[in-house]
C-alpha cells in the first residue's frame, strides 16, 4: 500500500471545497452551532500506527455512528435472538421515517435506522443495568481513551426535539416490540448520539471490526468471528441511511456515519478510516468525507470488493 501519510494529506487538500459544501445538521439546534469549517482524516492500521491530518483531535458529535456501538453490545449478549426484533434489509427510506414501520407490523427494517436503533437501545437498557455507563465504558476501551465523554448539551437538545423518535418509540410499543418506558428509551438514545469524541478516537474504536471482533489495543474479544462479520455486513448494506448503495459502489467500504458529519470505516484485516467534516448532503452524509472515501480506495487499490 502507498504511503498512507501522503495519500491522506493529498485527499485533505483535494477535499477542502467539498467541505464548504452542504449543511450541517439544524434539526437538533446544538448541531446547528457546530462550525462547518472543519475537516479532518485519520487512518489507524491493525499495527496500531495512525496517520492524522487536519482536526483529528476535536470531539464532536458521533450521532448515529454510535449505532454501531450499541448494536455490538446488545448482539455480544443476544445472538441470534436479536433478530426477532429488528431486519437486517437496507430500509431505501430515510433514517427517520415511519412510513415502513405500519405495514412492517412494528419490526424495523435494520438497527441503522431510527427505528432499529430504538429497539436495539430499549434491548441495551433490558441488558444492562446501567446502560448508559455501560455504554460510555465500552466505547471508551475500543478507542483506549478515558476522556470519551457525553455532551450533555447536544442530549438535551435532541431531547427537547425528539418528537419524531418518540413518535416512532411509542409506534412500536404498539407492537410490543418497545418493552421499557419510551422516555427512558429516548434518554438513553439521545445520550448515546451525544457521544463526543475524535475522528482519531473513531478511526482507533473500530479497529474492533478490521480485527475480526477483537480489540487490538488489549486483545480482548468483545465479539465472536460471527458477531463482527454480521456487523459489518450491515454496515456494509446499511451504514450510509438511503445513500448506502453509492457508498457501497463509490468506496467499497462497511462504514458508518452520523448526521454529526462523521464517517468511519475499515478495511477487513488492514485499517479503519475516519472523516469528519460537519456539512451535510440532502441524505445526511458528510460531503466532503464521501469524497475522502472515495479517493482513499481510489488510490490504494483496495476495498471489500
Ligand atoms: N440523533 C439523531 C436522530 O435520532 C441521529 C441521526 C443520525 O446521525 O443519523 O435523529
């Protein structure tokens, strides 16, 4: 593989006028203040070497990109039980829409979506007794930094905006497929999108899944071979809200992003990548780091195809 200093370097100088692109997220109002002049790119490998340019260092919002994390939890418990609750399709809806969710009797269409991420939280609050320190705690040993934090404001802001989840919360406790209190439910979820932490603490959290479900940094197994295949699957299919396929075709990557302009990725056996850069397509993708993404295996020659 090239030299992975200077291909990110080049990509970041390339990518600059996408980043001026887009909008930042305005329906939770403290995503709003977010200055979208704000770009970075890390790539950390299975060695644990990392290649960092631009604002690799600043917290900000992972939003749905924590999706993941609590997903990974929730099936290190439940297995294959876990699927009675939630698909594994691609939803080709946006993340926050209802419409599927009457004619799919209540079960979503993937943990991805709003509606999947609320049932896979309302099952991490069945599981954990504290879910939310439970949740903290095991982000913070993926990435191996203590200083991961919830930011409080950005959850008190979407809590105050959460109508629409509550609406989907409530719409599946209809079905049964919500079993604890849809306030508690929100609480958690909304803390769990709060989750502040850098593109350098993402890129070395998911290393987990380049390494087949064990952490690298403390050669903990935190899933099964299977659990992490299965993860990546769905972030493969489903990572990227309806714009999951042109990921898919444009970059080749399993990933995740978040409406807070993180993308993470990774590469099976060799690295993870993450961008972050605040302004947003019509879908809720970072532009400038889909463009990031697509030069990166552009240039390596490399994806999961
Ligand atoms: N907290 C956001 C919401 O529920 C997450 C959305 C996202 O990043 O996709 O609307």
């Amino acid at each position: 593989m090239k030299d992975l200093r200077d291909v990110i370097e080049r990509i970041y100088n390339e990518v600059i006028p996408f980043s001026k692109q887009g909008k930042v997220a305005d329906y939770i109002p403290a995503l709003a203040e977010v200055n979208p002049e704000q770009l970075a790119i890390v790539v950390d490998t299975l060695d644990l070497e990392k290649f960092k340019v631009g604002d690799s260092e600043v917290p900000f919002s992972i939003q749905s990109i924590s999706k993941v994390y609590a997903l990974s939890m929730v099936a290190s418990r439940l297995g294959e039980e876990l699927w009675t609750s939630v698909g594994r399709e691609p939803s080709g809806n946006p993340f926050n829409s209802l419409v599927q969710l009457e004619y799919e009797q209540g079960i979503p269409r993937n943990p991805f979506i709003n509606a999947g991420a609320l049932v896979v939280t309302d099952l991490l609050i069945d599981l954990y007794p504290r879910p939310k320190e439970a949740l903290l705690e095991f982000v913070r040993k993926l990435a191996g930094n203590d200083d991961i934090y919830y930011d409080h404001r950005v959850a008190n802001s979407e809590r105050q905006n959460a109508d629409r989840n509550m609406a989907l919360a409530y719409f599946m406790k209809s079905f049964g497929n919500i079993h604890n209190d849809v306030e508690t439910v929100i609480d958690v979820y909304c803390h769990q999108c709060s989750i502040a932490m850098s593109c350098s603490d993402l890129a070395r959290s998911f290393l987990v899944f380049a390494n087949k479900g064990v952490n690298p940094l403390n050669g903990e197994r935190v899933l099964t071979e299977s659990q992490s295949k299965r993860i990546g699957a769905l972030m493969a299919t489903c990572g990227f809200y309806d714009e999951s396929g042109d990921f898919a075709y444009r970059v080749g990557l399993p990933g995740k992003s978040g409406v807070g302009g993180g993308i993470v990725a990774y590469m099976p056996g060799k690295l993870t990548m993450a961008v972050w850069s605040p302004a947003l397509n019509s879908y809720g993708n970072s532009i400038a780091g889909i463009e990031a993404f697509e030069r990166f295996t552009t240039s390596v020659k490399s994806s999961i195809f």
